[in-house]
C-alpha cells in the first residue's frame, strides 16, 4: 500500500508546427486520437486523450503548433493555444532533436514562461540523430528556459515513454479521477472520423495543395438493413474551383485514392464496415470568412 495520493490533471504539448506533438500524444495513448502528417499545421482542434495509469490520470490535450498567422483562421488558432495553455496543469513544450533550437522555439518558450502550470521539456524524434549527439541538444535545450525536467523521447520507436508518462503524472495535482476506466477521448467519433478523411486527403494531394481543405461528416449512422455497416456521407471542402479539380483528380481518380485510404483508418477506428460517400464542394476563401469558419466548425 502507498502513501502517494492519486494524481489527475491536464497536460498540453506545445510547439512550433510539426514539432511532434500529435504523434507523441496518439502513441502515448496507444491509439490513433489526433492527426498526423508530414506537413506543419495540420492539426485544427484540442483532442483530449485519457490516459489511465496505477494511480494517476493524465487528460492530453493536443493542440495546434503556433504560427505567425496568416488568416483568420490562424489568428483564431493561435488563440485556441493560448486559451488551454492559461488552464492546464502541465505543458511539456516539444522540441525535434533532428532540428536546432530556432527563433519559432524561443518566441514559445517565452511565451509559456510565466504562465502558473509546470513546465518541461520534451525532446522528440530523437530516433532522427546519432545517439551521441543527444546530449549536445538536450544541453542547448537546458539553456532555453527553466524546465522542471528535460525527457528525451522517440513516439515512433516508443522509447522513454514511460519515463515520460512518469514524469509528467509527478507534476500533476493530487485529485480523484477526471474520467470514467477505458475512456481514451473526449472527442466526439463525428469529429474523428473528419479528421481521418482530412489527412487522407491531406496525404492524397501531397505538396500540390496548401491547407485548405475542411471536411465535415453530414451524416453518419449504422445500417439497419445491413448489421455492421456504418454509412458516412461528408464533405470535403476547398478554396478555389482548381483545388477542387486537384483533390478529385482526372475521373475522380483521386478522390477515389482518399475514399480507400479514409474507409481504412475509419473501420479500424469505429469496429466496422464503412460505406463513405464523399462530395468535394468549393467554400471561396473560407480560411478568410467569418461565417464559412463558424460553419466548417472553427467558430
């Protein structure tokens, strides 16, 4: 029997785009959570995954990398970060070992340094670099600002993450449970399953296509003529009639590719069939308008 009091709270990784913070949360949590792609920002809302350990809960909550906004979209991103950062708990702030501390890593580290939370280091992919160059970047790491600790990680060939996990539940307040046994996210599996088909598309265009595109799931339910089969109708939206011709590809070729790619990952993810029906519609310049981003959910 210990002594230690059980432990709960919320623990936000921050960053500068494609810094590794939604493969480092999906890995954590053992499963796929948030989105993931090569290209920087790509994740657009805080996921929260659950993350149940003996004696302590850690609620992880992924949001998108800071950036000098270029869109109304971006603003209101930027002010999603600083919005959760102001009520987590612990904020581990992920820096690519492959990559030397820039101007993007100071400008955060500044920004975080007075916020009330407890702040550590994580230095992701360091699967990326010779093992013997890991300790010169954790010391330039050290001279960025004051961490409670400093952890070493690679999500992609899962090591440390149980230091990591310990680590961060140290700093976490003593607190009963914040969520029921065998919860992993609090996001709705609607939002989810767009965030699939997003980064299928996202990967289906590869560097023809800036980040304009939005998907939302119009309808999705479970066919009562057909047991097992979920039915998903959604939308994939562009900027400019181009775009549209690009993510639809010559006969639809295309759209085809991101159809199967998407249907892969969503079956995995709800435990059944898929029947995805997708439609590409044009939303003009709806990174710039009030009213097309409260209707494609950024609102």
């Amino acid at each position: 029997m210990t002594d230690e009091p059980y432990r709960a709270g919320f623990v936000c990784f921050v960053g500068r785009p494609n810094a590794g913070k939604s493969t480092l949360v999906n890995a954590l949590v053992g499963q796929y959570i948030a989105i993931t792609s090569s290209r920087p920002q790509t994740t657009r809302h805080v996921v929260r995954g659950v993350l149940h350990r003996p004696g302590a809960q850690l609620v992880l909550v992924d949001t998108p990398g800071v950036h000098r906004p270029r869109t109304l979209l971006g603003e209101r991103l930027n002010d999603l970060v600083r919005e959760t950062w102001s009520e987590v708990d612990v904020i581990g702030l992920c820096l690519p070992a492959d990559e030397a501390v820039g101007p993007g890593d100071r400008f955060i580290a500044g920004e975080i340094a007075s916020l009330r939370a407890t702040l550590i280091a994580v230095v992701t992919k360091t699967d990326l670099v010779p093992h013997a160059r890991l300790p010169e970047r954790l010391l330039e790491v050290s001279r960025l600002g004051e961490f409670a600790d400093i952890v070493p990680v690679s999500a992609v060939a899962g090591k440390q993450l149980d230091v990591l996990v310990d680590v961060m539940a140290g700093h976490l307040p003593a607190s009963p449970q914040l969520y029921p046994d065998g919860m992993i996210t609090d996001e709705p599996q609607q939002v989810m399953v767009a965030e699939l088909i997003r980064e299928a598309a996202l990967e289906g265009v590869r560097d023809e296509l800036p980040h304009s595109i939005a998907v939302v799931v119009e309808e999705m339910f479970s066919d009562e003529d057909r047991p097992g089969l979920t039915k998903i109708f959604a939308n994939v939206y562009v900027e400019r009639q181009s775009q549209k011709a690009i993510v639809v590809g010559a006969g639809g070729s295309r759209l085809r590719d991101v159809g199967i790619r998407a249907r892969a990952g969503i079956e995995s993810l709800l435990g059944t069939r898929v029947y995805l029906d997708l439609h590409v519609r044009v939303a003009k310049e709806w990174q710039r308008d009030p009213r097309q981003l409260r209707k494609l959910g950024f609102g």
